[in-house]
C-alpha cells in the first residue's frame, strides 16, 4: 500500500503524516515540519506509550516530500517501536536527573550513532550538557534523551561532568 497516515490529537503533538511507500516509511512530518532519523525514533518511542489520538490512512500515490527519505521498513519499525518501549521502561527508575551534566569521554565515537552524531558538539563542551538542554536543542523529548545518556554512561561514552 501507498499512502499518507494521519495522526492527530496525540499528546503533546497536534498532528503528524507518515508517508508510506512500498511497506517502508519514507517521511514524518510532524507540525508541519519532517524530522530527521533522531526525532523520528523519539517520535515512535512516544507514539509506543500515547494512551490518546486519531488516525486516518489515506491510500493515494505521492512524490516523497522529504528531502532525506527514512526509507524504513514497516515490519521493522514496529518490531523497534515496542522492544525499545519496554527497554525504556524497565529503566525509567534509573534515568539521570534530567539537569544533570554528561560529557563524552575518550571512548566515545562521535560518527557512532545518530544520537551522538547530533548531541556531540554540546556534549564536547567542558562543562557538558544535560538531558533538558539537549532535548531543547534537539527538539526531542527529554526522557528520550535521559535514556540515550543513561545507555552511553552504561558504556562509559559518557560520564557526569564535574
């Protein structure tokens, strides 16, 4: 199938459009705007947990709007979705306080995955940076971010600063 998933009144999010072609995921546009590989996995994470929202597929053929295509197959995304959602969860008591300060360390490999690829250059700097600002600058949300650090310091890629 071909076609356009809409999602409205989802928590915290007005609206969003799945774009679908050939059982892979090629955009979201999320408030009118597409999000990157990063905020794409944080918007399933949430969408995992949404106890709310309206749906509506619309079967019709489209050009791909983005200008990155995510390119993901469908099986895939939600065999992700719910194995990553429990994961989460089970270290929800775990989490870092969402102020407290992370810097890489000397293990870390920047180009080794979309999350320090895009928090990196904050998390580079000498005092850090915490969940709540990155997931300001990264417009994701902060308990995603609180689990991406909790898994990286898991790792020693990062360790609190100070």
């Amino acid at each position: 199938m071909e076609g356009i998933l809409e999602l409205w009144k989802l928590p915290r999010k007005r609206s969003a459009q799945l774009f679908i072609k050939r059982r892979k995921l090629r955009c979201i546009k999320e408030n009118g705007h597409f999000l990157d590989g990063l905020q794409a996995k944080a918007f399933f994470a949430e969408l995992a947990t949404a106890s709310s929202g309206v749906f509506e597929f619309n079967a019709r053929r489209f050009r791909t709007p983005c200008e990155t295509p995510l390119n993901w197959p469908l099986d895939k995304i939600l065999l992700t979705i719910f194995t990553q959602a429990d994961e989460r969860q089970r270290h929800m008591d775990a989490l870092p306080d969402p102020e407290q300060r992370f810097r890489l360390t000397r293990l870390a490999n920047v180009e080794g995955s979309l999350f320090l690829r895009a928090a990196g250059e904050l998390l580079q700097r000498e005092e850090g940076a915490s969940a709540s600002e990155i997931a300001g600058q990264l417009r994701l949300p902060v308990d995603q971010v609180r689990y991406y650090l909790h898994k990286l310091a898991e790792r020693n890629k990062v360790s609190p600063a100070g």
